[in-house]
C-alpha cells in the first residue's frame, strides 16, 4: 500500500470505542466467558463407563510409522485447489488449510504450493548455486559448501501476491482456505544472503550500492526469476535450507530456495540457482507482465513488493461453522504484515461498527504471523464478523471498498482489506461484504 492509500485509510489512528464495543457485546450476551462449556451429565455415558476397543488391546508399535504422519481422523486438513483457477495443476496454486490450524506455525506438509512449472526434483549432489556480475569473484557453491557457512534460524510468513485476489470485485469463495490460504508462516533455517555476497565480494560496489540489483533465478523449467534492490538482499533475506526443523519439502524449493521476509511470495525463488547483482532490474517476466497492480485508468503500478498488514477470523467461518450451538465461544484467527510485527487485532461482530481487542497469544514478531483470541457468550443471533489488524508501523488494515477507492476493480494482487464472515443463527458462516 502506497503512503496516498495509508493516509486515505479511515481506518488507520481512528480511535476504539470500548462503550461501543459493550453495546455490540449485549447482542450476543456477556464477554469473556469462561465457564459453562463442560455439559453436566444426567444419564451415563458409555465412553465413560464401558471398556472401549481402544482400552482392549494393543496400539501400534514404535515403528509402524517411521515418518510420523497425521491420524486419519484428521484427514480433511489437507491443501485444497480450485480447479477453475488455471488451466491446469502444473502452474497453479493450492490453498493452505488455515481454517483448521492453530498456533502460528504452519505444518509443512499443510503449506501451499504455487508452481510456474511444477515441483521438480533435484538431488543435493546435483545441486548448484552460481553467484555472478558485479561481484569482485564469481562463485559456485555446492549444497555442502552451503552447509559449511554459519546459519540463523527465523520465523517468517510467506504470502502470495495473489492472496485474496479472487475477492477484489466482491465475495467470491466461500473459506478461509480460499479466501486468506495462499500464506504459511514457517521457522527457515539457512545463511544470510549477505554472507555469501559478501564471499564473492561487493567491496568494489562502494557507496552504489542503494542503485543495485540482485537477479535471483530458479533451476525448474520455468527459470522464474526476480529482481530484488540490493539493499533489501544484504538486509535480512536468508539462502534456506531448512524449514521447520527438516529439509525443504520439494514442493518449497528443496534442497534451497530464496527467503524474502515480508515481500511477496514470488520473490521467494525457489530451487535457487543463480544470484546476479546488476546495475538494474532485469524486467522478468515475472515482474512486467506479471506481479503488476492495475488501477482504475488501466495503468499499472509495479515494485509493489511490500505485503501490508493483514487478517482474517479463521474460527467460525464457512469451513468451520459453530456446532455447539449457544453458550462460550472462541473467536480465532491469524494476523501478519510485511512492514514489521502485530501490535493489535480488533474484533468486530456487527460488521464493524464496533470494535473490541483481541488476545494476541504471544508478542508479534517481526514479519510472522500472530494468533489472536476473542472469548464470548454467543446468544445464537446473527454476527457480521471481522478482525482488523494494526502493525508496528501503526498502520491499521483497510476495508475493501477503501483500496479499491485509489485501486478500483481490475487488480488481482495485494487485496488486505477487511474479510466479512455473514455468521447465521445455526452456527454456519458466509463469506459477504458489508459497505463501510
């Protein structure tokens, strides 16, 4: 979001009413219930009181899984698509199920995939890494040169451009997973990209180097490559090659790919095969005719990297609707931004008329995402629901109609405006708009 649309933003430095949160809350009863969940027991419960077959005998040995892998009553949490997105599977995207995960770390093998020619495979003895231009030296590394350079350990979110971007024109997917899934937030494991650019050396660059570039390309057929500004890449990018805990899944780049922490998802290259700093952005592909924002006069704006301040109730929404009926209810949800870390998230059951402060389950921390709570009563009448995020910068998430007052209608990327779930008196959710 550029500093036009951040001062148009009403959202942002508007102050919190808590009278008017206490009035939406006496349309759905009392705040912050705790007790009152467990029901009392009139007649026996046979889990209680008989042996069931789980108690009767054996369980499975310590090696009937040697990779542990979900239990099948958890089967429905799996990556979904939509077909009609793209023509086919092989340069598409799936959606990670965010409806049905807690905490902040995202499970790897439950974090999207967007390919631009499919997932290869690519071996760590076949693997290969060039760094080439203007650098004093040019060098290749191996995967186990790489290894041999001391690593840091971060915690950061990757989020699609395209996050969202089915919804500029109205509600179109009904789910969390399909509306906000196109993110993961994972602990990477790799080398400063500094370091080894400072291994082949840009002593010679000397004070030029806020006017240079670093080309970053990938080995799968599709070569898709990124320019990044060097400033940014001797900041905090990361070469990984590990994500949470293990190797990269070969879906996430394995054995290496590009760590880009707050920026979109595409320049996070993957199988990572050469990094080229230049006098200029090369003009990829990826960066002209693609990962560009067209306004309302038919232009288009680019270097648009930055991914702002954004959040979305992930429970109750369409794919998790209230089954529990009246009583103590958890609000959830998740909240990041590009920009820094998450000081706040407000939550809204009347469509945003009134506001009141989640629970952030730990501090925000810098470009990853932050779990936040809401406990109330729910009386079982209908909510307008939304979270609202603000970051350490102070910028305050927008609503829809706000960015496509500067944006209009013809974008697809960076859409973080304020996600509605229509909440009906039978507990299940739907994905609306409300004007603002």
């Amino acid at each position: 979001m550029d500093d036009k649309e951040r001062q148009g933003n009403p959202a942002t430095n508007a102050a919190l009413s808590r009278r008017g949160f206490l009035r939406a809350g006496a349309a759905v009863g009392a705040m912050a219930a705790g007790a009152g969940a467990a029901r009392a027991q009139t007649q026996p419960d046979p889990l209680i009181t008989e042996v069931q077959p789980w108690a009767s005998g054996w369980g499975d040995g310590v090696d009937a899984t040697p990779y542990g892998l979900p239990i099948e009553f958890e089967d429905d949490v799996i990556r979904r698509n939509v077909g009609w997105l793209t023509a086919d599977t092989i340069s598409s995207i799936n959606f990670t199920p965010i409806h049905a995960l807690d905490g902040t770390i995202t499970p790897t093998g439950c974090a999207f995939e967007r390919h631009h020619s499919g997932a290869i495979e690519l071996k760590k003895e076949d693997y290969r890494l060039m760094i080439n231009g203007l650098v004093d030296k040019p060098l290749v590394f191996t995967y186990e040169d790489l290894e041999r350079f001391p690593r840091e350990n971060r915690t950061y979110f990757l989020e699609c451009a395209a996050n969202s971007g089915m919804e500029w024109a109205g509600a179109q997917l009904n789910g969390a997973q399909f509306t906000q899934g196109m993110i993961h937030n994972m602990q990477y494991s790799g080398i400063p990209l500094r370091t080894l650019l400072e291994e082949a050396g840009i002593t010679n660059l000397g004070d030029q180097i806020k006017d240079k570039w670093v080309y970053a390309e990938g080995a799968d057929a599709s070569s898709n490559g990124r320019s990044i500004p060097l400033e940014k890449a001797l900041d905090d990018c990361l070469v990984a090659i590990k994500a949470n805990g293990e190797a990269l899944r070969k879906e996430h780049g394995y054995p290496v790919r590009l760590v880009v922490p707050g920026w979109e998802g595409n320049m996070w290259v993957k199988w990572l095969r050469r990094l080229e700093v230049t006098d200029e952005a090369v003009q990829s592909r990826e960066e002209t005719s693609k990962y560009t924002d067209t306004l309302a006069d038919g232009t288009s704006r680019k270097w648009t990297w930055v991914m702002d301040a954004k959040s979305v109730v992930t429970s109750p929404s369409p794919q998790m609707p209230i089954k529990h009926g009246k009583g103590p209810l958890v609000i959830t949800g998740m909240a990041w931004s590009g920009r820094g870390h998450i000081t706040k998230v407000d939550v809204s059951i009347d469509g945003g008329a009134n506001w009141q402060e989640a629970r952030l389950a730990e501090p925000g921390v810098d470009k990853a995402v932050s779990r936040f709570y809401l406990e109330i009563d729910w009386d079982g009448s209908e909510m307008l629901l939304q979270s609202r995020a603000t970051d350490s910068t102070g910028y305050v998430q927008p609503t829809k109609d706000a960015l496509r007052a500067i944006r209009g209608e013809n974008s697809v990327y960076h859409n973080n405006g304020i996600q509605t779930w229509w909440v009906k008196e039978n507990g299940e959710s739907e994905n609306v708009e409300v004007s603002s």
